[in-house]
C-alpha cells in the first residue's frame, strides 16, 4: 500500500492554539520519557510498555485524552524500535535517540473521522485532545477549520473516485507558530502496461539514464522497426555533490563568525555546532529541502510514463562502501551527503503510484565493461572515460546503465561478460533462472535493442561524451544536462549518431 502525506494548515483561534501547545508539550514528555526508558531497558513491546506506563501518565496529566496517552506510548515503542535496529547496525552512535519534536496522533475516536470521510468536500475536523468527564471518560470536541489546497483536493478527488482511502489516524503537527493537520491517503497501487525500459543509475552528482521505448506490439518480432530499436541515453543533473560542498563552505563561515563568542577562559573554543546558534542559522539555510527537491524531480522525471525500471542493487548503507577507499575528506563528505537510499526510494514510491515496477540488478562489473564488446575497460586519465581495446571511448555512466540492461536479458550478459572474463561459470544456473518480473517478450525485446545497437559503428561516439583530457582528481559530471524534451532528444541523438 502506498501512502501519501498531506498537510493542510490549520486555522485556530488564541485559545486553542494555547490548547494545543499545552498538549504538545505534555505528549512530547511522555514520548521522551517512554523512548528513554524503552532504550535502556531494550523492552520495545507496545503491550509491555503500556502495561507499565499507561495509568502513571493518566495521574500526571489527568486532562490529556486517554487516546493520546495510548498514542505517545505507541510512537515512543516505534522511535525505540527503530533506534535500537539502527544502533545494533552500527548507524548511529548516540547513546539515546533526540527527539525534539512530535506530532500528535488522533486515532478515530479522538477526532471526527466518520464525520470526515462523509463528506463531499470538507473543510473543517472536530478534535478532541483533552477529556472532560471524571477519569478521563468524555471527551471535549473542538471545532477547527482548515485551508485546504489543490494537492489535498487532488488526493480528496481520489477518495471520492475510490482509488484512495483516508486513513483513519489523524496528525497534529507545529511547525514555527503554525499549527498542520496531517492527513495520511493510502492509494491503491495502478496496474499498466509498461511503455518502456528505464535503467537509471545514480552518481555524485548525476543520474545516468538509458530508456529503451516498447512498441505497442512488443509480441511480434517481425514488426519490430530496427530503426526507433535504439536506447536513448541521457544524464539528470542532481548536483547533490556540489550542492553538499557549497553548503559545506557556508557552514564552515558559520563556525568561524560564531566562534569568538563561544570562546572559554583557557582560550579554547566550545564546539560551535552544538549551539543553539549554530543550529539556528544551519536550519535557515535550508539544505535538506532543496536536497529532497532535487530527489523529486529525478523521481518524476524517470517515472513520467508507466515502466519497467532497472537500477543497481544498493546495499544497507552504499555511501560507506563506496568511501572505504577514499582518502580525501572532502570527497567523503559528499559522498554522503548524496542520498543514494532516498533517491531510490523516491523513484520506487512513484513507480508505483504510476504503474511501473522496479528491478534490481546486481551491480557486478557495470561500468567495468564494454557493453557493446564486453571487454575489459581501461581508466584513463579522465575519471568518467574509460577505453576499449578494441578501439574507443566509453563513458563510465552511460556503460554503467547499458550494462544493467544486459543484465535483465540473463543469457547474453552471462555468456558474454563472463566469457570474456575468463571466468568459471556455472552457465546452468543462469541461464534456466527465468527472471521473474519482466515478462519473458520483453526481454527478448530488450535483448534486440542491445544486440542491434551493439552492431551500430557508430555508436561508441555516442558513448564517449567526456573529454579524455581532463586531469583525474575530482570527478567532474559538469558535462551533465537536463533530460530532453521530445523533440530535442530525438535531434540530438540523431546529430551524434
Ligand atoms: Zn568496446
């Protein structure tokens, strides 16, 4: 099931907005106090922790509606669990999880879901955070308005056509003075035919892409028209590496403008980015929101029409294994800050949502080989070309992704990389493994692309696009451009061909 949050601001009067604030800060305290103890004591179990908690929090804040309390005990067992799996991963280091905010949860009974859901176009909620009655029995409702707007009446649209369901959990989010109703839409998943291949295969500072279009009429081999049987090759500029350096450099002006003043008597310094400060003015600048901008566009770019998309494998954390042999500090540090895991995650969410499907390769000597002699490729002293022997360029991406897609046709990448590598193989076991998600014709068809453009002459000119000139060092992708539109993706590639 797909879900898609949505937060519509809410219009409060003084006295509820006080209200609210009050609840907030008595639900954030449970949950703190809860995760606290369900991390020292390793008991995440709902059931356990309600048991030892529930009616403790009931005498302290007698007002707060029951619901609530069952609510903050349930997120604080989720932030435990989660921190505890990360922990025992070795991804985090601290020794409790932070939490500086929540939002808080409205099951159905804490707010007006029948109500909600009834209506054409609704415009208002009834919540009902604090109880009224003796013991917490009864409970106060409060009116409040909301101000919708067109992404809500997109997703509201969808509930009324029944290709979405609201849920019934209900969010109450703060965000600076302003108070968020969060509505959470589970959309049911579309089924269609794909209308093309996608391999996209993601870098520092680029996304390398390859698209092969199907045909309507993939089944019939003989109507296939060699002459559109040509992957499209392109790159999406993200700039997530240079995006990270930049902000890298600001924060470092940062440290240095705020030192003074955080200076001790012996004449060192405080470490600045703990400050409040310090925070203050980082979270101003607002990096993560252009950082998940970017991974969005990319996202909608590669799932504009319904696909069958391919990408690498990705392991649990691939920025740490892809700087295990990286020296240089600043090379490592955008590395990590290229969000690999929310790029793919990003693209896989809107294949969905859009009827694609997404298939993972593994990234096994992608760009090591030639994909249209499959040889060995050589470095040269451009980071992003590498050489064949038998005579020409190769860009590295641009490899990376043509490989994957050998990789859904099993039989010839086996046969002819493995081959060539002079490798034991156990062709058996490849070649009877049907792969399961792509439909056996299309991966005949896929096999026909690749094989016809391995016979095109022409074709490593359009593979190597960088300049094997450049001095090795940083890798420099600034050679990227946006994707292309229709018309000038057709003309450009027929003026490199
Ligand atoms: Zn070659």
């Amino acid at each position: 099931m797909l879900r898609r949050a949505v937060a519509v601001e809410l219009e409060i009067s003084k006295d509820i907005s006080k209200l609210l604030y009050s609840v907030e800060s008595a639900y954030l305290s449970i949950v703190r106090e809860v995760v606290t103890y369900a991390v020292v004591s390793n008991i995440t179990s709902v059931t356990q922790l309600q048991r030892l908690f529930y009616s403790k929090y009931r005498q302290e804040y007698p007002n707060l509606n029951s619901q609530l309390v069952i609510q903050a005990i349930r997120q604080a067992a989720q932030i435990a669990k989660t921190f505890l799996r990360r922990k025992r991963k070795g991804l985090v280091h601290k020794p409790y999880p932070e939490v500086r905010s929540v939002s808080i949860r409205f099951t159905e009974i804490a707010w007006s879901y029948e109500q909600f859901i009834k209506s054409i176009a609704p415009v208002r909620v009834w919540i009902s955070p604090i109880s009224t009655g003796k013991r917490g029995r009864g409970s106060k409702r409060f009116e409040v308005w909301l101000r919708p707007h067109k992404r809500f009446w997109q997703y509201w649209w969808k509930v009324l056509t029944g290709e979405a369901e609201l849920a019934s959990i209900l969010l109450i989010k703060r965000k600076g003075g302003k108070w968020y109703a969060i509505f959470i839409f589970e959309l049911k998943p579309k089924k269609e035919e794909p209308k093309s291949i996608v391999t996209f295969d993601i870098n520092e500072n680029t996304v390398a892409v390859s698209k092969i279009d199907l045909p309507t009429t993939v089944d019939k081999v003989a109507s296939w028209n060699r002459q559109y049987m040509v992957p499209e090759l392109y790159t999406i500029k993200t700039d997530f590496g240079r995006l990270a350096s930049r902000y890298e450099k600001v924060r470092n002006a940062i440290i240095e403008k705020l030192k003074p003043g955080f200076a001790l008597p012996s004449g060192k310094y405080v470490n600045v980015t703990n400050t409040r400060e310090y925070r203050k003015q980082v979270r101003k600048l607002r990096e993560k929101d252009r950082k998940v901008g970017r991974v969005r566009h990319v996202a909608n770019e590669l799932t504009k029409t319904p696909a069958i998309i391919v990408t690498e494998e990705l392991g649990e954390n691939p920025q740490e294994s892809m700087i295990e042999d990286i020296m240089k500090d600043e090379l490592r540090h955008r590395i990590k800050q290229t969000p690999f895991k929310a790029l793919e995650k990003a693209v896989e969410d809107k294949a969905l949502e859009r009827g694609s499907k997404i298939f993972r390769v593994s990234s096994y000597r992608n760009s090591r080989v030639c994909p249209i002699h499959f040889t060995r490729l050589e470095e040269t002293n451009d980071w992003h070309t590498l050489y064949c022997s038998v005579g020409h360029y190769v860009n590295r991406d641009y490899a990376s992704v043509l490989n994957m897609a050998w990789k859904t046709t099993p039989r010839s990448w086996t046969k002819g990389v493995w081959w060539n590598m002079k490798r034991e193989m156990n062709w058996r076991e490849y070649e009877d493994k049907h792969n399961p998600v792509i439909p056996q014709n299309i991966v005949q068809y896929i096999h026909a692309v690749l094989k016809t453009f391995k016979a095109s002459e022409q074709c490593p000119a359009v593979l190597a696009r960088g300049k094997p000139m450049n001095p090795a060092g940083r890798a420099d992708e600034g050679w990227a451009r946006s994707p292309p539109k229709k018309e000038e993706a057709s003309k450009a590639l027929k003026s490199t061909y």
